[in-house]
C-alpha cells in the first residue's frame, strides 16, 4: 500500500499541468502562490514564477477559456467581442454620468482567460517617460522610473514581423524593441489606402502634426505608426503567450477556470492573508490555501470590488453595508480613472474601408477564409487603424493657464487621435451606407477620478460593483476633448484629403455649427476609452493614504501583493496593455526576490 501510495504521488506531481474545468479535479488545495485572474497581469505572474519548479502556483479565473474563441483570435473581429450580454465579458454598465446626458454606458471588461487582453483593441503603446518617472517620484521608488522599468517592456515584449512582412524602415526604432520576450508585438499587416494620407498629413502640417519615428521610445508626441499584440496574423494575449503550451505544461501551474473569487480570507482574525474563497456556480463557496502569497489581479474593477468584500476599505462605509471591517483602507476603490473618447466619422469617397467586409456577409466569408487559410487580408489589423496621434495642448492654451496641467511632463501628450479606415466605435451607421473614416479623440492626460464601491442595495459577492468613471466631471477633460474634435477637424482639411473625405457624418456636421452644438455633441457621444486605473493605488511606504506600498503588498496586510492596472497612482498618457504587462513583470520579479 506505501508502495502504491508514492507512486500515486509521483504520479500527480509529473502530471502535465492543464487547464482544469472543476475544482474537484485540482490535485490540491493548497498553494504556494494563489493568483486571482488569469488577465493581463495574472497569467504573467504565473508564468514567471512558475519557472521555479519548487513553486506550485494556483490561477483562479473568473471566466472559461479563451481556446476555440475565434472573434479573439481573428483582430479585424475584435469588435465583436464588446457586444453585450456576451459571456466572454463582465457585462458591467456604469452608474448614471450626470456629465454624459445621465447616461447608463457598458463597460466591458474580459471574463475569460487572458481577461481584457483576449477581447482589447491589442494596442501596444508605453506611455511617456514622464509618466513612469512621475510614479517613481511619488512612490519614493526609483525601480518604477522609465529608465528602470525598460528592462520589464523587453521582458514581455517579442517584436514580431507584420502578417504581409512589408517592409518596416522607417515606421519603427528597432533599438527600443525587444525580439526576445514573450508577447508579440508587430505594425499593421494590412494597408489600407488611407495609411498613406496620414502619412502625407505628416508632410504638409509638420508643425502641428509631426512625425514620429516610435512613439513607445519615451517622448511619443507626433503621429507614428500603430504596434498591436498581433503575430502571424493572429492575437497575442496573456493566455495565448505566456499560457502558451510550453508555460502551461509546467507540473507546478495549476489554471482553474470558471472561478469567480468572493473574498479573500484572513486566518485567526489577523491581519495575515491566506485563504481565498471562490464559487464556480454563484452558490457553493470554496477555499484554498496559499502558503505564501495570494496575488490580485483582478483588475481595476475586480481587485477594489473583491477587497471591499473582504473587509479591506473605508471601515465606516463597509459597516453601514454589513459587511466586517477587517482593515481599514479608505482609498480602496477611490482613484478609479479612464480616459473620455468620442469617435468622430466621415463619409469618404472609397470603397476601401472596413466597411467593404462588414457590411457585405459575401466579403466577409471571403476574408475569412483567406485569414484561415494563410493568416493575410484585412482581418490581420485591428479595425481601429493603422496610425495614432499623441498631442499636447499648445503651451499658450488657455486651458493650461485655467487648470492645472494634469500631464506628467513636457513629453507627456493630453490627446490621442486614433485615425481609422472605417466608422467609429458606437456610431450608427447612416441610413444610407457608406464608407467612412473616423478619427477616435481622447483625452489621455484625463483629470476626472471615479470610483468603484459596493452596490448599497445589494453588496452581495457575486453583484457587480457600483462602477462610476465620473466622465468629464472635470472641466480639464471637456476643454481638451473640444480640442482634440477641432485638431481632428484639421486634420482632414489637409490637401491629400480633398476628394477624398465626402462629409462628416450628420451628428458630426451639426455639432461643428456652434459650441452649443459641440457641447451638446460631447455630452451626447462621450464613451469610455477602457483603460481603468488607479483603484488600489501605490504610495509610498508608510503614507497615510493609497492601498499598497511600492512592492505592491498591501498596506497593512500581511501575504496579500496587487499586480495589475489598478496599483498605477496615475493614468499613463497610453492605451493600459504595455504598462499593466511591465508591472506585471517587476512585481513577479518582486516576489522572486522576497521567496527564493
């Protein structure tokens, strides 16, 4: 019998690791390392200490897997993706945006493997220097300065040839890309006619939209060509690199999905973390055991709702909710920011657009099948576009001189414009057809802060939380958000646009008439650029206020460390992959560091 015992144990601990469908087939319940959420952030945790074969590592995930999930895979489809109610989403709406019309907006965010890098817009954009060194400076940790964490964005990073393997002189700065990381990076693998205007704008209005070589170098300001997670035509997400066959097959990572976390648990009423409470049919709860950390990464949404449950936050606010205070963290869901976007169209004089497959089901099926069968075509690129804009207000602007400068620096943009082969995001096609252009603007430097609470009526685990953005609560935004719509405007009145752009759209055209009608048109048409931050924001060690140190282990907290979006004190002038990938990267190494 010990004979057959040993060899059963042997057994188990050899087992290819895969991914597990019902906790009744985890070999264990307890863990070295319990990781909560398998998105962005987590999957890189698990990766990388996961390579320490004496670790055993537990991913829970919210959501199924992302194998089989075609509008993942295909870019050109990634649209289809925010659709609601879909099951690869959390299908969160926001409260009422009194500065929005008081409107009610999705919010999707993604519930499967990978999280919202299975189902983003795959943009691959770093931020400024200034940003990361603004977060050095206000941590007290030099590790988190841009010149510091680039060795986290060449870890992560495997920059890829683009899917029709043009010729790329000239569109990036090989000397700041890494060809040796884990998740690929590459420039658009279709080109659109539109591709060569924009460029050509670049030529005729240098001074107001200059070129840049590579926009992810540290100083983006100017218009470059788009990087997106895209490699050999296909997504790369968290799940699809660093869960990739040759990671997940590790005997010491265990992914359990369809695993939503409640609470996280803390023993003998201490303070110390080591259990983690979860369900995988909203009724039955569950506990493993971490034997040295659990690690949230549950994004800026997941992370504030799942700590707020637990007892962690404004202790006045979580008694009047019966829930237990167990720490006393006021800033927990506080911070919460997202950058505003309007997409602004233009009917354009062309049938080569992204309407020449999405509205035609014949085209479609032939696109499709060119991308299954050799990985070309226009389903290769992201439907948003081939090139992004990142501007600063002039330093005359009276905006400047009316609100403090919520930028982190003199190479940090306000203003991104996304210019796109196609109509924009959330804009109703006009009754009668077309090919369209659009222009997506934000506002990245944004000032507004929201938050993220328990819902009062109902703080049950499993409801969503109360999730408000706060959209252009701040005057900065909505002045800035005017000037990116009238740079946009500009944009199109260069030469090599004539013939070319027919008209905006009618929404569009009325709201260029008067700036009643282009507040009106704001109000109306602001959505959310998806890029949540700064939740369980990091401070430095011993302040007063924010959720975690600068290791990102919570305050207060014993075995308890935020690896993901949330922990960013401020949001980065970018689109939130890249930074959340490179946190990822330094808080794995962090945690190296402290058990081997």
């Amino acid at each position: 019998m010990f004979v057959i015992i040993v060899w059963l144990l042997v057994l188990v601990s050899c087992c290819p690791a895969r991914l597990y469908h019902n906790v009744t087939q985890l070999p264990k319940a307890h863990y070295d390392f319990i990781i909560i959420g398998g998105g962005t952030a987590g999957n890189v945790v698990a990766n990388r200490l996961s390579e320490n074969p004496a670790f055993s590592v537990l991913v829970l995930e919210a959501g199924g897997s992302n194998i089989g999930l075609l509008a993942s895979e295909v870019p050109g489809l990634d649209g289809l993706l925010f659709v609601p109610p879909s099951k690869n989403t959390w299908n969160y709406v926001t409260t009422p945006q009194a500065a929005a019309g008081n409107r009610i907006q999705t919010y999707p965010r993604g519930r499967v493997l990978g999280g919202t890098s299975s189902i983003n817009g795959m943009w691959y954009t770093r931020g400024s220097k200034d940003d990361f060194d603004r977060y050095a400076s206000v941590t007290g940790d030099q590790g988190w300065s841009w010149k510091a964490i680039q060795k986290y964005f060449h870890k992560n990073e495997k920059f890829s040839p683009p899917a029709d393997h043009h010729n790329t002189t000239g569109q990036y700065d090989p000397a700041v890309h890494s060809t040796t990381g884990i998740n690929a990076v590459s420039l658009p693998g279709f080109q659109w006619p539109s591709f060569q205007k924009v460029i050509e704008t670049t030529h005729e209005m240098p001074q107001e939209f200059p070129f840049v070589l590579d926009y992810n170098a540290g100083t983006p300001i100017g218009i470059g060509w788009a990087q997106n997670t895209i490699a050999n035509g296909a997504r790369s997400s968290s799940a699809t690199s660093y869960l990739a066959s040759q990671f997940i097959d590790r005997p010491n990572l265990h992914v359990l999905v369809n695993a939503q976390t409640t609470r996280i648990l803390s023993a003998n009423r201490s303070h110390h973390f080591n259990q983690v409470e979860f369900s995988q049919d909203f009724q039955k709860l569950q506990i493993v055991t971490a034997l040295k950390e659990i690690i949230l990464s549950a994004g800026a949404i997941g992370t504030p709702h799942i700590l707020l449950n637990s007892g962690i936050g404004n202790q006045t606010m979580l008694s009047s909710l019966g829930v237990n205070p167990v720490i006393d963290l006021p800033d927990v869901g506080q911070n919460f920011t997202d950058q505003p976007l309007i997409s602004n169209s233009w009917l354009v004089n062309s049938t080569q657009t992204y309407e020449s497959f999405s509205n035609n089901a014949t085209q479609m099926a032939e696109d499709l099948a060119q991308w299954n069968k050799t990985r070309t075509g226009p389903l290769v690129s992201t439907i948003v576009g081939g090139h992004m804009a990142w501007l600063r207000l002039e330093n005359s602007s009276t905006i400047l001189k009316r609100f403090q400068d919520p930028a982190a620096g003199i190479n940090t943009p306000h203003l991104e414009l996304q210019i796109a082969s196609g109509i924009g995001l959330e804009t109703v096609i006009p009754e009668d057809g077309g090919n369209f252009i659009s222009i997506q603007t934000s506002v990245v430097s944004s000032a507004s802060r929201g938050t993220i609470t328990l819902n009062t009526s109902n703080p049950n685990p499993f409801n969503a939380p109360l999730i408000d953005p706060a959209v252009f609560t701040h005057r900065f935004d909505v002045e800035a958000m005017r000037v990116a719509i009238q740079k946009a405007v500009k944009f199109l009145s260069a030469n090599t646009w004539k013939g070319f752009i027919i008209r905006p759209i009618d929404s569009l055209a009325q709201a260029l008439t008067s700036d009643a009608a282009l507040n009106n048109y704001m109000q109306q048409n602001v959505i959310f650029a998806l890029h949540a931050v700064g939740s369980a924001a990091m401070s430095p060690s011993g302040a007063s206020w924010g959720v975690v140190d600068p290791d990102l282990l919570l305050k207060h907290a014993i075995g308890v460390r935020i690896i993901d979006a949330s922990i960013m004190p401020f949001i980065p002038s970018c689109h939130t992959q890249a930074p959340t990938y490179a946190i990822a990267e330094r808080g794995a190494d962090m945690i190296k560091q402290k058990w081997m």
